[in-house]
C-alpha cells in the first residue's frame, strides 16, 4: 500500500541502505549524539524507527547553528545520502554502511539541556519514580516504542481474527450503573442529577449478555475497564480487555476460539491446544488456579499420612480436618543452609503461614527440622506420594485452613523455582475449568460469587442447586460452574463462563447471594426484566489484554505495556492526577468532601 504523502521527511531515520546513495533525502528526528572533532562535525538523528548519521562535510552554511542541537533537540536536515568510507562503517547499525551529508539543517524545537530530567539513551539509568514522572521521555526509548508497537499488532490480529469469524464489535458505555462485580467501583458524581452517581465499568458483563438477548450474536470489544482495588505487578486501576460474547455458545467453542487468538498472537505451533485441569486438580498439585507449569515441584497432600504422628503440629491440623502439604526438592536441584529454611517462613507469612516444616535425606540418614517424628513407615509414606525420591529436601506445609496452606505451598513453589533457578523459557498454557459456582464469606456469613451472579451452574447440577436451601451452606458447598480460565506462566490472562439465561436459576442464585427483591431490582431490575423476552444460551470470555502483552514484551511488570500507567497507590506522577477538583467544580456537583 502507498504512503500517503506529505509528511515534512521523504525518509524515516532508521530505513537508508546502500541503493539509496546518490539521493537527496530529508529527515526529520531527535538529535541522539553529536561528536565535534574539529574539521569534522557528526550528529547521529533518531526517531522511533532508528538512527541515521549526518556529516557536515557538504555543508555551506554556518556551523554556529550545531550550538543548538542539544541531545534531544528536534532537527530537520535535507541532504544526499553517501557511502560511508570503510573503516567509518558501523555493521552492527541498519544504517551504518551510509551517512547523509547535509545540505541544509533547521532547528525545529530546541532542548533545554541543562534541566532536562534525564536522556532517554543516556548511560545514567533513571529511577522508575522519575521515569513515571515524566513518561513521555521514557516514551522515547526503543524499549517502550517497541511495546506500544507490539500492543498494536496484538489488537489488530486479535480483530482481523474476530472479524473473521463474524463477529461484531460495539461500544458499550463508559458511564453506567454501579453493580457488584466484586471490586469496588470508581464513581462520577452527575451534576443534572444531584445526589446521584455514574460508575465506569469494572466489566461490561451485563451490556454484552444484553447485546445476546438484543440478537447480536457475536460480539467483541477491545474496552478500557476500571477497578478501585489495591495494586499488583501485574494489575492497574484502569486496563484493557479483550472481551467477548458468543449467543449459543458451549465451553468448547470458547476454548477453541481462545486456541486460535493464542496460536496467532504467540506464533504457537499448528494445531496448538489448550492443556486442561479442573480447579479442584490444580489447587491441589499447586496450590493455585494459575500454575505456573514450567517448572516441577508439584505439591503432595499428605495430610492423612501425618494424622497419628508424635509430631502434634501435623497430627493436630490432620485431627481438625486440615491441609497437609508437602514438596520434595531432589538433592541434584539444589540444597539449603540452615539460614536459607528459616528464611521460608518470610515467604509463608505474608499467606497466612507461621513456617515450613523440613527434613532432609542423605542416603539412609534423615537430619534436620522434623526428622525426628519421621519414623520409617510415615517416610516411605511420603515417599509413595510421588516418583520423585531419593536424597534432597522434604518441605510442608500445614494449616488446618485448606485456603491457607494451598497460599503458602503455592507460595513456597513459585519462591523455590526463582531461587533454583528452574523456570523454564517458553510459554505454558492451561485451560482451568470447572471453578466453583460460590465462595463462602466468613465475615457475612454468607456466599458471594465467584466469577458474578450470571454465572451458569454445571448442566448436571441445576436441579439440586433449584432444590437448595439458600440458609443450608453446606447443600451449596463445592458447586462447580460453567467457568474457566485461561493461564499462562502463572498469570490468568483471561477467564469466563457460560451465563445464566433461564428465569429461575437467576432468581435462584440472586436468593442464595442473600439478595431480597428490593436490592435486586435496584441493582439490576433492567436485566432482570429482559431475562422475560426470550434468551439465548451464551457465554464469553475477556481476555486481559495488558497482561497478554507483559507476556509477549517478556517483561514482569505491566506498567511497561501501557503508555501511561498509574503507580501502586494508583497516581499518576506525571500528570499528578488524581486531583482536588475546583470549588466550582464541587458546588456544580452539589458534592460535599466527608473530612477525616
């Protein structure tokens, strides 16, 4: 396809080759270096594309105007690109077999250099304080240049294949109704509407199950979502989703469409196909609903094994119906000091942990921690829970919460395969199904949804979770759902499931989340309603789009993969956002601050 013409270059600075020699060329960039050595005068120009040398050698004008450009001072030069001499030539640069002798030269913007934070190529690394601060310079480095470029490629394959498969994309609102999703809501105050408030987004869950009610059959959108919740590495307060609903939709269709997306963006192999695990699987070989699959380490349930030992931390947790873990780490993958086992604890604590357990095997000798409670018959026990035995570590972990010790053994896995440096390259993916319909919240004392009050109880237990008391937890304990997710290296890079569209399952489960007709109508009185006219059977899945280029920018931090990310306390320090709005601003909201 032709460029459209008119740009003030002919040539971006990272694209002249030997067969452009002899041309009169013009490029436009920041100055990237600039080396004066007396007779002879060279500036290096950049733009997103690469770097050009200029030489001076041809020029007539007056050299005085090198002064101005200051590294990262914006030029414009016009000249005839020529062969560099040979032992000038640069092969490791795309551009260094040539140069561009200038001809004319004008400074279109001119940096400050004395003030001037930091240079994006500088040998200086900045702080990532700084950085944020002033963003649009990091915004000049190849790194994050690449990633936006990488970002768009992904959406754009990600739509080409969508649309391929006939689906539609539309827009759904920005400012909506607040719904429990599970996190809490950033709210606008409405000035037409006093004393009344919008919510953005923190999914558009009930807009798209109203597009399949609406006939649209299949939709898609690439939408910005937002979460008032506590930050990760891998999380931000507003961030992109691949979202999808599909009206006759089964998990199969779903998982192949997803096999698709992912074949084509990580440029898998033909054929590629999700691996499968249930939920109740993965917790209990990893402790997660997210393994990371790229190492071993798998945990052992080896609670039953502990139960009448003189060991009464173990015996006590068996005897109360709790979790027992353990994980066997093979002398030839490494060994630990004293120092490095009571350091597992920090690792532990932060989940609820108090410790981790050992013993260690050498030949017929068990030493260390806990090895005087294991008699013979409880290690060959431990030893039967898995193929993998023999001289090296044995490390528990034990809580008579099942939660807890799933947290600190997931924990203690994913802390071992950094430090022994097992982690394999690569991309692992799984299929994660089967996740439970509910969750039980201590503090209320009642269930909450795991993925949303739409979500689809498995076909096989509909008339038992109809039949349910709402006040018998036990009845509801364990249900599984129409959800899954898919994971990647340790990272949910997406999740769904197949939505509720008959009346009474959505009653139902409204009633069990402990929800009166008040609140439901309330809350969501619109879509109830709809649910009378008529539903097709659908399901979706959103995929995160910003975790998905984390993984394929291989970097371990989302804020690299957005242009402008907030920090963890959810600032921005470049724009210093958020702000204390104007007096005006707040009397035309009839909004008044609650002081602390």
């Amino acid at each position: 396809m032709a460029e459209i013409k008119g740009l003030m270059r002919t040539h971006n600075c990272g694209e002249l080759r030997e067969e452009h020699v002899g041309q009169t060329v013009t490029l436009c960039g920041w100055v990237n270096k600039y080396r004066d050595l007396g007779a002879l005068h060279f500036i290096d120009i950049r733009d997103k594309y690469g770097l050009t040398q200029l030489g001076f050698e041809a020029f007539t004008g007056d050299l005085a105007i090198l002064k101005d450009c200051a590294l990262e001072s914006v030029i414009k030069v016009t000249g005839e690109v020529a062969k560099r001499p040979e032992a000038a030539q640069n092969k490791k640069m795309d551009t260094g077999l040539v140069e561009v002798q200038v001809k004319e030269i004008e400074v279109l913007s001119r940096n400050d250099i004395d003030n001037i934070p930091f240079l994006p190529f500088g040998q200086i690394e900045a702080t990532e304080d700084l950085k944020l601060k002033y963003r649009y310079l990091e915004l000049r480095t190849k790194k994050l240049q690449d990633i936006l470029a990488l970002r768009s490629k992904a959406t754009n394959t990600v739509r080409r294949i969508l649309q391929e498969q006939k689906f539609i994309e539309v827009e759904t609102p920005i400012l909506y109704k607040s719904t429990p999703e599970g996190a809490r809501d950033y709210v606008v105050p409405s000035r037409v509407h006093p004393g009344k408030v919008y919510a953005l987004p923190q999914s558009p869950q009930t807009l798209k199950q109203l597009l399949m009610i609406g006939s649209t059959d299949k939709y898609f959108q690439i939408c910005r979502c937002f979460r008032d919740e506590d930050l990760r590495a891998d999380r931000q307060p507003e961030f992109t989703q691949i979202d999808m609903e599909i009206s006759f939709a089964t998990p199969e269709y779903i998982k192949n469409l997803v096999e698709k997306i992912l074949g084509e963006l990580f440029d898998l192999e033909d054929g590629f196909t999700l691996p499968m695990m249930s939920y109740n699987e993965a917790l209990a070989r990893f402790g997660s609903d997210k393994p990371d699959l790229r190492f071993g380490l798998e945990h052992r349930i080896v609670t039953n094994i502990f139960k009448d030992s003189d060991f009464s931390v173990f015996s006590s947790v068996a005897g109360a119906n709790g979790l027992i873990k353990a994980i066997f780490v093979p002398e030839a993958m490494g060994s630990f000091s004293r120092k490095d086992t009571d350091a597992l604890t920090e690792v532990v604590k932060p989940h609820g942990g108090k410790g981790v357990a050992f013993f260690k095997v050498s030949g017929e000798e068990r030493t260390g921690g806990i090895s005087k409670f294991i008699t013979d018959e409880i290690y060959q026990a431990l030893v039967a829970t898995g193929e993998e035995s023999g001289n090296g570590t044995w490390l528990f972990c034990a809580d008579a919460d099942h939660d807890t010790t799933h947290g600190c053994a997931d924990a203690l896995r994913r802390h071992l395969g950094k430090k022994l440096d097992i982690i394999e390259d690569g991309y692992k993916f799984l299929w994660v199904y089967d996740f439970p319909l509910l969750e039980w919240n201590p503090d209320d004392k009642r269930y909450i949804a795991r993925h949303h009050p739409f979500t689809m109880i498995n076909v096989d237990q509909k008339d038992t979770f109809i039949a349910a008391d709402p006040k018998d937890s036990e009845s509801l304990k364990d249900m599984p759902a129409q959800a899954y997710d898919v994971v990647c290296n340790g990272y949910e890079l997406g999740g769904g499931s197949i939505r509720i569209h008959e009346q009474p399952i959505q009653k139902k489960m409204f009633e069990v989340l402990g929800m009166g007709e008040e609140e439901i109508q309330s809350q969501f009185g619109f879509f109830v309603e709809a649910l009378k006219y008529g539903v097709p059977p659908h399901g979706g899945l959103a995929f995160g789009l910003d975790r998905i280029i984390m993984l394929l920018a291989k970097t371990d931090s989302i804020r690299d993969v957005i242009a402008f990310p907030k920090t963890t306390s959810a600032s921005d320090l470049m724009s210093k956002a958020p702000s204390v709005p104007a007096q005006a601003q707040l009397d035309e909201l009839h909004f008044n601050w609650n002081k602390k």
